[in-house]
C-alpha cells in the first residue's frame, strides 16, 4: 500500500452532525459508482486525477505522530472527532487501514476524546473491548440498499450489506451506540 505524508490531520468540521474530523487515508477502495462528494472533491482539488488512482488507497504514515502534535493544541476545543468524511476508516481488504484506525480511535479515547465513525466496511470485534475504546463512541454504517444487484453496480468493492449489518449488531449487542446513514439516497 502506498504511503502519504501530511502537515496536519485534525481539523475542524462545517457540517452541522460532526465536531472535528480525520481522514488519514487518501482515496477509497470501495469504488462507489455514484456521484461521490469525496471523489469529486479529490479530484478538483488536484489530489487525485482518475477513478482508477482514487481507487487505490494511501495511508497518511505520520497520521499518529500529528495526533501527537494537534490533540493538546485543540483538545479544548473538541467535542468529538468523527472518522472520517473523505474516505472510509475500515476499508475491509487493507489490514494496514484497520490497524491504523484502531489505533487512531485508541489514542483519541485515551486522550479522554469520544470518536463517531462511519463505514462501508466490516468492524472489527476489538472495538466492543470498553477497556481499550471509549464506550461513549458512535458507530454507523452507510446503507442504501439490501439489494445485492445495486450493491454490484454501485458500491462493487464495498463489504456485503450482511457483513456491514452483522457487523454492526455486534457492537450494537455490546451495549454501543450504532446507527444507520442512509445517502446519498438513490433517486
């Protein structure tokens, strides 16, 4: 998997449901086919130019050393941090994003701040272990659909909905706080 470097990974959110924010991987594997905001985004901002390079996901190497840096600088300003809005903290076929993430949402809650997260992937059981994660954390996973056939066109690379669902009702069964996001909505 190909590695970034970045100045900064914090930062503060104009969207009305989240605090601040992290997205410490550059592009997303689950190759959605649907307008993507965070594709379109990439793109005109210059940090990817096809489809086929957003595709391949890049790691940001020093996500953990900034968090060293940003928490105390804005640790009395964060409410919560939310992972992530330009791509997906648990893309389920790289082990180096998952481990990266835990880590991330581990370091954020022994810093006494709570996480809400956001996937089209698979979570990992480690987060129901209450000693490790804040209890306090927020799950939800993207659903559009139950249909296997819009999954094929739309969302080809993503985890199964049964996966995703399943999931999910693990952390939910552990007594955690989940939901379900359903956009963009397919008109």
């Amino acid at each position: 998997m190909d590695k970034i470097i970045r100045n900064s990974l914090l930062y503060k959110s104009k969207v009305e449901y989240a605090d601040f924010c992290i997205n410490h991987v550059e592009g997303c594997a689950h190759g959605c086919n649907f307008p993507c905001y965070a594709f379109n985004m990439a793109k005109r901002f210059g940090k990817v130019k096809t489809y086929k390079e957003w595709c391949k996901p890049k790691l940001v190497e020093n996500a953990l050393g900034l968090l060293d840096k940003e928490i105390p600088k804005y640790r009395n300003q964060i409410k919560f941090v939310h992972l992530c809005f330009m791509t997906d903290p648990f893309m389920y076929k790289y082990p180096e994003i998952e481990q990266m993430t835990l880590k991330i949402i581990n370091k954020l809650n022994s810093n006494g701040i709570r996480c809400t997260v956001l996937t089209k992937g698979i979570y990992p059981k480690e987060l129901t272990d209450i000693k490790k994660y804040n209890k306090e954390n927020e799950y939800g996973i993207t659903l559009v659909s139950l249909n296997n056939g819009f999954k094929k066109e739309y969302e080809p690379f993503s985890a199964s909905y049964n996966g995703r669902i399943n999931a999910l009702k693990r952390l939910h069964d552990a007594g955690l706080k989940t939901w379900v996001s359903i956009e963009p909505y397919p008109t």
